[in-house]
C-alpha cells in the first residue's frame, strides 16, 4: 500500500475529494448526472511554516477541515434547495449572507462539540463524587461517559436514512483512495471490490480525540473545579493536535503497533460508512478524477506531482492526457484525513 495523501468526505448525494490545496466536489443531480466543481483552497493561516510543525500543524488541519467541509455540504445542498432565485443564481448580497452563516455554524458546531464531548463528561463525573473519593478513578469515569456518549452519537444518527445514504458515499469514498492506494486502476470493479475502511478517516481521527482527552485529563490533575472546566476548553487545540499525528502516522506506517491503535477506528468505521451502489462509486471516482492524477501515481510519480493543474481558461485538465501537476514548495501541504 502507498500513501497518496488525498482525502475527502462525503456530502449530500456527493463526494468531496482534497488533494493538498485543490478540492473537488461530485454531486449525483436528480436527473442521474454528475456535477463537478473543482477550487483552488487558501487556507486561513497565511504563514506556512505554521502548517509544517508538528502538533501544531493539526489544529489548522482540523480547522481548515471544517471550512472545506461546510463549503462542499452548502454546495451540495445547493441542488436541492428548493429556494432557488427566479434566474436560478445567486447575488453578491445572497452570497455573503451564506458565507456569514457558514462561520457562525462553524462556530456553533466547534463549541457545541466541546460542551457535548468535553465538558458534559466532565460534570457527569462530578455525579460519582459523593460515591467515589479517588480523583483517578473520576477521572477514568469521566473518560468512560465520553466515549459512550461519542458512541451514542454515532449509533444515532446511524439509524437516520437519510445519513445512510450519507455514509454510502462515505464508503464510496473510501474505496475510490483504497483503490489506488493499492496500485489498482480506478474503475468501478475495481472499487467495489475495495475496503471501505481506511486508516486516515475522520471517524478515526475524532476516537484518537476521545482516547487522547481521557489520558490527558487522568494524568493533569488541579484542585480547582473552574479551573479543570478552563483546562478542558483550552487543551481542546492540544488535543487535536496530537491526534492529528496519531492519524497522520497510521495512514502512513504499517507497523504492527500503528496497525493495532488503527483497529478500533477501523471498526467504527463499520457504522459511518456503508458500501455504496455503483453510482455512487461513479461519482466518487469523478471526484478523484478531478484533482489527482491517479495514472502518474500508479506510473510512480511522487504524490506531490499528482495533482491535476487547471487550465489556463479555467477547465480542468484531463488527467488522462495531461502531464502531473507540480505544486510550488510554499504551496505543497500535508495529506488529508479522508
């Protein structure tokens, strides 16, 4: 297996695919066709040498994440929306009023996660203290009710049908990186017969955030019940950091000891994705497409060439005809969490 450092996530009848700074999103319309759109991504942190250093790098990772990600989902919805414009686009006004919403549900949804994940584990505990003197043992309870409630999560919005449709194009993306990861042509045989498990998940990325808050906060003990609710929010960024590097490492080791930490990510993984039908995986492969050039990377090319450059009028190349993109050194960035 060989990393190639592209990532994604699924949307609303759709795939986003990230290849370092480029992005593209395939979206299934109703009339069975597939949309593509394909952008340049600036990240928000304008010093690069910030998005190199380890532990640090993650956060702005993380951060720059959930901006693609809400961009690619609005974009998505965007074809069902039955509130179109007469002339079916939108103005500048519209425009700006979404991008205000898209920050301030990015906000919403960062603190709602550190109240629900975070600090709701935390009080719950505090219920055991009447009952329990050991602050260990507290703590360790605390780290239990956080990951029953991640799990609870997870298993809810499982049973939805609309995220399970959701999490078909998950798995489609899954399978459309394994693919190529394992040096197989990207066609649909070839994709359906793919795992759609992968090391590098989002899934796997927020169980190492769990993991790693419960050994941070058994072994950072304060006497201070307002100052354990401070640490909680601020080791937030130091946490994902650190997973960060876990779920880097795994997508790029085979080591026994990686592949052990991986397994119950990759478990989870069992409910946030299911396989996908063929177009779906149609789509996923579009998505590729659009921004890797999967052929040089099975040829050998170094994955930082793979990328598929945009053509002077604006159109994508054809990654069948072109030769790989190369990125600037300034602008070549750390693979995606998929």
């Amino acid at each position: 297996m060989r990393n190639s450092g592209i990532g994604g996530q699924a949307v609303i009848e759709g795939v986003m695919m990230r290849n370092r700074t480029r992005y593209s999103v395939a979206v299934r319309k109703s009339d069975h066709t597939i949309e593509i759109k394909t952008e340049n991504y600036e990240s928000f942190i304008k010093c690069g040498a910030l998005t190199r250093i380890p532990f640090v790098r993650g956060v702005f990772n993380f951060i720059d994440s959930l901006v693609v990600g809400m961009k690619t989902l609005a974009y998505s919805a965007s074809f069902y929306d039955e509130e179109e414009t007469p002339e079916g686009g939108k103005s500048e006004k519209d425009e700006k009023k979404e991008t205000a919403a898209m920050g301030a549900t990015i906000a919403l949804s960062i603190v709602l996660a550190v109240a629900i994940f975070m600090l709701l584990p935390y009080f719950l505990s505090t219920l055991l203290h009447p009952f329990v003197t050991s602050r260990l043992l507290i703590s360790a309870s605390e780290g239990v009710f956080r990951l029953l409630i991640f799990l609870g999560y997870i298993v809810l919005i499982s049973r939805m049908e609309d995220i399970q449709r959701v999490f078909q194009y998950h798995g489609a993306e899954h399978k459309c990186i394994n693919c190529v990861e394992h040096g197989l042509e990207l066609n649909v045989e070839n994709v359906r017969a793919s795992s759609r498990q992968h090391k590098r998940c989002g899934t796997s990325f927020l169980l190492f955030v769990m993991v790693v808050s419960i050994v941070f906060f058994m072994f950072i003990q304060v006497s201070s019940p307002l100052l354990r609710v401070v640490l909680r929010v601020i080791l937030v960024p130091v946490i994902a950091g650190v997973s960060y590097e876990l779920i880097r490492l795994a997508g790029r080791s085979e080591n026994p000891v990686v592949s052990v930490i991986s397994k119950p990510g990759m478990w989870l993984q069992k409910l946030t994705t299911r396989e996908p039908d063929d177009e779906m995986i149609e789509v996923g492969i579009a998505a590729v497409e659009a921004v890797f050039d999967w052929r040089a990377f099975l040829a050998g090319a170094d994955p930082q060439d793979c990328v598929v450059p945009e053509k002077a009028d604006g159109t994508e190349g054809n990654p069948a005809a072109e030769k790989p993109g190369t990125l600037p050194e300034g602008l070549r960035g750390d693979e995606a969490c998929c």
